[in-house]
C-alpha cells in the first residue's frame, strides 16, 4: 500500500507538472490546442510571452470594439515573418502592439480620424496614431519622416530592401518630405499634409493622423 506521506508527493508531483503545462494552453490572442505555426507554438510554450500575448488580445478586442482601424492581421502576417519562433523578437514586437492599442483607447473619440477614401487608399493605411504606411510605395511614416525601424514593423524586411533599391539612385534624399502612392504629400518638418505635392489645401484627415491635432 502507498503511505499517506508518499500520497501527497504524487498529489503535489501531479500538481506541479500539470501547473508546468497550464502556461502552454494559457489564454492568448488565439486557441494554444489550435497552434499550428512556428510563431504561435513559440507564444504558447512560454510563459512571458503567453501572458503578453493574452493581454495584446485583450487590448485588441477593446480596440475593435471602438471601431478604431487597427490592421491587426496584416501586423501578425510582419511578425510572423521578422520573428519566427525567436521569443525576444516576439517579446519586442508583442509589448511595442501592446503600447499602441493602449495610446488608441486613451484618444479621444473626437481626435480619432474619420475614414478617409481614394483610389490607393487599400495601400495607404495608419496601424496607428502618429503612423502612415503604403504597402506599394514600401515605407512608414511618422511625425519625424520616413522610419525604416516602422516600416520593418509594419511592412516587413522585404518592404526595406525593395525602398532601398529604388531609391539607390537618390543621392541626399530628405527623409522628411514624402509622397503616397494615393498622391498624398506631407512635409515633417511644416507638419502638413496636402492631397497633392502640387495642392495648396491642406489634407486636415492625414495631418491630424500623423502630427496630432493641428
């Protein structure tokens, strides 16, 4: 017969090794027992990033529900692809989308941009205040100009590599004035934006984007 001593070793052996494997079915932006990539088995299986990533998916889920434009798969697609499986990467990438969300709850209703519509615009995107992305001109944006470290985030390494190649060419390119693919034009250092590099109105939707409210 098994003592009632060496019972409760098994008992809290049981217990110990079942709390070793909660963390690899924790509550995360996603179903751990439907994990199928290299990404989500990595969240899955540690504890700092389940937890960072169960917390993401409750922010998400906040910003949706305020209907706040927030491109969250094609910013799963980019991590997916810069990270893999490396758990630092995903740590940075998860507590960076985490500080975003959190800054988009905090705005004010009445400074959120209304939508804005044009030709390009499936390419021209903001995953967030004070950012402006296109998909097709292969850079990111914020108040200071255009940021390789934002474009990686959000457009991918292939998105640098493909702007780099087509800007060789440039010598003493200003960073800081730019246009979109949807024609849009914005000057960093005057803080505006106008429909047009030959427009003389200004595009109070994008620049209210990118600098904040004017």
């Amino acid at each position: 017969m098994i003592s009632s001593v060496r019972k409760r070793m098994i008992i809290l052996l049981l217990a110990t090794l079942a709390g070793s494997n909660i963390h690899g079915l924790m509550a995360t932006s996603f179903e751990c027992t439907k994990a199928s990539t290299a990404t989500e088995k990595a969240i899955c299986g540690d504890k700092t990033l389940s937890l960072l990533d169960s917390k993401m998916g409750k922010l998400y889920h906040e910003v949706k529900a305020k209907k706040i434009n927030i491109y969250q798969q094609e910013w799963i697609k980019n991590r997916n692809k810069e990270c893999d499986a490396d758990p630092s990467c995903l740590e940075k990438w998860t507590k960076s989308r985490i500080i975003n969300f959190e800054n988009e709850l905090k705005r004010p209703a009445s400074e959120r941009p209304r939508s804005h519509k044009s030709p390009n615009d499936q390419y021209v995107f903001s995953p967030g205040q004070g950012i402006i992305c296109d998909k097709k001109s292969n850079f990111c944006v914020d108040a200071q100009g255009i940021s390789m470290e934002l474009t990686k985030d959000y457009l991918g390494q292939k998105a640098i590599d493909r702007f780099r190649k087509l800007t060789a060419g440039i010598k003493d390119m200003d960073m800081k004035i730019y246009t979109f693919s949807n024609g849009l034009s914005c000057d960093s250092d005057k803080r505006i934006c106008k429909k047009s590099k030959w427009d003389t109105k200004a595009d109070k939707h994008w620049a209210q984007v990118l600098f904040g409210k004017q």
